[in-house]
C-alpha cells in the first residue's frame, strides 16, 4: 500500500509548477494518508528561522529559530528526528499541547536544507520506524516535484 501512496502524491505534485500550490496539497494528502495525527505541514528556511508552511491542522507557531524545538534541531543536525514523547525532549516548542509525539524530516535542495516537513500526533511513540520510511520518501518525491521549481 505503501507504494501505492507514493506513487499517487508523485502523480498529485508532478504536473503543478507552484511550489505552494504543491506544498498545501502534499500537507493534504499526507495528513489524510496517515491516521493519529493532530497537524502536519512545512516550514521553510529564511536566514536562521523556519517560517510557517502550508498545513493541515490547529494553528501553528510562525517561527522556529533553527536549532530550537524538534524542527529546528532537525535543520542544525541535518536529520530526520523521531521524538516518542514532545515532553521529554528538551527544549520542545509546545505549539499545540494536545501533541505528544513528533517526526520531522528535512527538505533538501543542493546539498542544503530548505526547509523541513513536520507530522504531530496526539498518541506519545505514534511513529514506528516504517512510519519514519514513508515520510523520507515522502519528502525525497516533494523534494523532486515542488523544491526545484523554488
């Protein structure tokens, strides 16, 4: 199955230019692909901050310093984070309480990282390991599709 819904938002984004267009339409069909969730989207680099994507869900923070938070600590150790419990992870940016568990992916474009894709759950270890798979290939066919056209 899971092919098969790699395969769909390959064919969703392929054809769309617009970055954003293609960014809240991924946030769209990963959050309805995935069950237990309570928000996922993008942020995207500016200077030293992530600055609020497209995404489904309750209000989010606006601006996450990199290195502050699971996102910005994914972006200043350039790699996916998978966080089991938010509230044991120092320094967590509690932008909706109700999230228990985190992963975080970053987005890639010539050898630096433009921004990152970010899914919450309400359930704490929500991710399994397959989870963390789905959403790096996820992210590499966002890359490809929407990332180069920026």
């Amino acid at each position: 199955m899971e092919n098969l819904e790699l395969e769909q938002l390959r064919a969703l984004l392929e054809t769309e230019r617009n970055p954003i267009a293609n960014l809240a339409n991924a946030s769209s069909f990963l959050y309805n692909t995935m069950n237990q969730l309570n928000w996922l989207g993008f942020y995207l680099i500016d200077g030293d901050e992530l600055i609020l994507g497209p995404f489904q869900g309750k209000v989010a923070c606006t601006r996450i310093r990199v290195g502050q938070g699971v996102c910005g600590n994914a972006v200043k150790l350039e790699k996916t984070m998978k966080i089991d419990d938010v509230h044991q992870f120092a320094g967590h940016i509690a932008c909706d309480s109700a999230s228990n568990s985190e992963v975080v992916v970053p987005l890639w474009k010539d050898n630096q990282i433009v921004g990152v894709l970010d899914v919450d759950s309400p359930y704490q270890a929500r991710f399994s390991n397959q989870d963390v798979q789905f959403l790096e290939k996820a992210a590499k066919i966002i890359q490809e599709a929407i990332l180069k056209k920026m």
